[in-house]
C-alpha cells in the first residue's frame, strides 16, 4: 500500500506498507503490478544462485522433456511473489518470523506474467516487543499465461514482525 504523508504544507512523502493496527483478519490484498518473467530472468538468476540444472538453463535438454521448453527456477518465482507483497503487507516489518506450508502448484515459463494475493489470517500484539505486532498472511501466486484464468502457481504462510502506528522507522 503506497501512501502520501503531508510532512509539511503542500508537502509530501511516499509511505509504504502497513502498520499493525491496518491489518484485518480477513482482508485480501492484490499486489500490483504484476511482472512478466522472461528468459533473461531465468538464466540470470539460475547462474547467480549456482542452479545448473539443465532445466532451467539448457534448452536443448528442457525441449526433451514433458513441458517441451525451460522452466522457470521455482526459487526466481518465489522471489518475485514474496518482492510483489512487499508494498502493501511487509514494508513496515521487522522481521520475518516464519515460513511454511510453501506449496508450488504450477509450472513457469517465460513469458508468463505473474502476480500475487495475501489474506491476513491471524494478527496479534507482540507480548515481548511493544509497539509491535505479529501478522501472519497466506500468499497465492498467480500466473497469467494468455488464457482467460489465471493459475495458481505456488502459496506460502508468511509470519512477521510489524511496527504499531507511531513506533515505526522513521515515526
């Protein structure tokens, strides 16, 4: 969530992300703008982490297999997914706290355009840190590949740590 804070008269800062106290058990957040993932991506990405399967970088070996071209490295959407929720639901975290439950559900291939949801599923005050709280939210990844439907791709819990209304950075 993108925000404009009046820090002085008819001057404004950019504020990004959530407080505490903004998250509802319940509501569902869809991050835009989605990205579109190219080959580039894949291959960058493959080499960075050290990935060499060949299904993510040879496609000649990827041609001869049942999706017939490279996949997209799993960790890469991963990245992009959680990098889409950032705006609305983390950018006033701490801290993550947790992962799980990370299920990938679909195939990605260049040229598909992703996208993200988040679902607030719990939320509470810290019992050791005041002025902050614990959120937990499931995120759904999606994929627009040209058909009518988006997929799901992949979905993950994701627990953090947040700052309460007035005790975040630069409060």
């Amino acid at each position: 969530m993108i925000t404009a804070v009046e820090i002085a008269p008819q001057r404004y800062r950019a504020s990004y992300g959530r407080y505490f106290e903004d998250f509802t058990v319940g509501d569902v957040y869809e991050h835009r703008p989605g990205r579109t993932i190219t080959d580039n991506d894949n291959i960058q990405f493959s080499l960075m982490t050290m990935n060499q399967h060949p299904m993510h970088c040879d496609a000649v070996h990827a041609a001869q297999s049942e999706f017939g071209r490279l996949l997209v490295s799993s960790p890469l959407s991963l990245a992009v997914v959680v990098g889409m929720t950032v705006n609305d639901v983390s950018a006033k975290a701490i801290a993550n706290l947790g992962w799980k439950d990370i299920k990938l559900s679909g195939p990605v291939f260049a040229g598909d355009t992703l996208y993200a949801e988040s679902t607030v599923l719990d939320k509470r005050t810290s019992k050791s840190r005041p002025g902050q709280g614990i959120v937990t939210v499931r995120t759904r990844g999606l994929k627009h590949d040209g058909t009518p439907q988006m997929a799901e791709i992949m979905s993950f819990e994701r627990t953090f740590l947040v700052a309460c209304r007035g005790h975040g950075v630069g409060d």
